[in-house]
C-alpha cells in the first residue's frame, strides 16, 4: 500500500466503526433487500423511528444507504452493489463459523 491509500484506510476504519453498532449493522441489514421505509425497518429492527432516523442519518453520511423519495415516503436501500454484497458475504461468512462451531 501507498501512502495515497492513508485516505481510503481512513474511510474504511469509519464504515467498520459505524457497522460496529449492532442496531445500526439491523438498519443497513434491513435495506439488503431494496427500498424500504422508516417505519418498516423500525418494525423489522424492533428500534424507535427516531433512532432509526438518526442511524440512517449517519448510514447516508458514509454512502451505504440513499434515500429515494416517493410521493410522501422517502425509502432507504444499500447504496450500491458493494455494500449490498460486503453485507451478504459478510452474514455468510458469519453462518460458516457459526456452523464450524457447532459442528
């Protein structure tokens, strides 16, 4: 590595802080699946929809979810395929360990 790459180390370091939250690793897990509202991932993640806002707020701010607007609703998916697919590998690898440790 470069010393070009101190920026993108520093960007990296502050998504796997932000996923370090258990509630906000539920949020993002909640939009894998595609666009989704406050309310729903309030429902699937058992957390308040203030909350919820805050830690989309911060999610956004890292460029893992965007929010799309429909008529009155804004709706939250990843923000792209990358993050979608860290997050699926990621609950994956997480399945084999459990499965290694149990078996």
């Amino acid at each position: 590595m470069t010393g070009g790459d101190d920026a993108r180390i520093a960007i990296l370091a502050e998504t796997f802080r932000l996923l370090g939250d258990p509630t906000r690793l539920r949020v993002l897990l909640a939009c894998v699946e595609g666009p989704v509202a406050v309310g729903e991932i309030a429902s699937r993640t058992g957390a308040s929809q203030p909350l919820v806002s805050h830690h989309l707020r911060l999610l956004r701010g890292a460029r893992l979810v965007r929010g799309e607007r429909r008529q009155r609703r804004v709706l939250y998916a990843t923000d792209d395929a990358h993050v979608r697919d860290m997050l699926l590998d990621m609950l994956a690898h997480a399945a084999e360990d459990a499965a290694a440790s149990t078996g």
